[in-house]
C-alpha cells in the first residue's frame, strides 16, 4: 500500500470520473480518505423521468414514485463491470393505470424499476462534497498536477504513444519521460 511504503499520511484525494464507482467510495471510506471525485452523469433512456424523481426511505429500503407508489427490492444484478446493483420494481397493476406512465418508463415496458449500486449512499455522499470549495480546490489541483504532468509528457515527451515492447521497457520509457519534465521544472526553478 503506497501509505505504508512512503509514510504517508493521505487525508484526501482527487480523481476524475472514471473512478466514481461504489468499489472505490467503499475502499477511500474504509482506509479513512475523503474522496472529492467528479461524479459520473448519468442520461436517462428515452428522457423517462429520473430515479432522483423518486424519494428513497432508507428505513424501509424502498422507493416511492412521483405518484406515491412503492417500489420494492426484488433482487440483485451484476452488470458488465463487475459491480452489483439492486433493483427495485414497482407493481405492473399499479403501473398499468398510472398517469405519468409514458413519462416515467416509456410505452414498451410494463413496470417502473430503479437499479441502485450497493453502497449507493456512498455516490450521493460524493455528490454532496462536489457543491463545496473544497472539492474545486483539489479537483483543480489535480488538473494541474496529474493531469497536466501526463498532458506535458504525452505531448512533448514521447508519452503519445510506445516505442518499445514489455512492461519493463515501457516502464523505462515512463520513467524517462518523467525525468525529462521533471529536469525541465528544475531548470525554471533555478533560473
């Protein structure tokens, strides 16, 4: 673990979207770090009306829909990714009389669901820190920092693509580009 073999003492962390998964909350929750990581913008299919539409009872695990109709947990599903989502469904009987039907799921299907990551509590929470100064500080340090580094040596040190074969000649090649940018940083620092 990069704490343990550096000593370090990580408090928070900034990342891009692509980390805005359960997983990576859970694992940022359970070593003690906040992350302020830029949420994943999810469309909705057929511009139907948003799960955030519906309000969740953590109590009761349930949803109940914009026309006050529950949504139960039926089962858990695992996608594609490799993460787990439960899924919530609410009765075909109360859905087949529903006046918001067509704006709530569309013509084809016969029922209201709502697939929620496990640990969905964790997103929202994420959610809540991107509204503060906090989460613009280190959002835009991490664009200078990581982000603009790996920019630097894709473009103008031979980052763009791979020259060699092998993870320990392509780590070389890494290793070298860091080493040029970090000379030129010196060379500023001196002058």
């Amino acid at each position: 673990m990069i704490q343990e073999k550096f000593d370090l003492d990580i408090k928070n962390v900034g990342a891009d979207r692509g980390y805005d998964t359960t997983p990576i909350h859970h694992g940022l929750k359970t070593l003690k770090i906040t992350g302020y990581i830029s949420p994943i913008q999810y469309d909705n299919a057929f511009n139907t009306t948003s799960h955030r539409d519906f309000a969740y009872n953590n109590e009761t695990d349930t949803y109940i829909c914009p026309n006050q109709k529950l949504l139960t947990f039926t089962h858990l599903a695992l996608q594609k990714n490799g993460n787990y989502f439960k899924t919530y469904s609410a009765k075909t009987k109360d859905c087949k009389v529903c006046p918001l039907r067509e704006t709530c799921f569309g013509k084809t299907a016969t029922r209201r669901t709502i697939s929620r990551p496990i640990a969905h509590e964790l997103l929202e929470e994420n959610i809540q820190r991107t509204k503060t100064n906090e989460y613009k500080t280190i959002q835009k340090l991490r664009r200078v920092w990581c982000e603009g580094s790996f920019g630097t040596m894709k473009m103008k040190h031979s980052l763009y693509k791979t020259y060699k074969r092998g993870i320990q000649k392509i780590h070389e090649q890494c290793l070298f580009s860091a080493l040029a940018l970090n000379l030129k940083r010196i060379v500023k620092v001196i002058n």
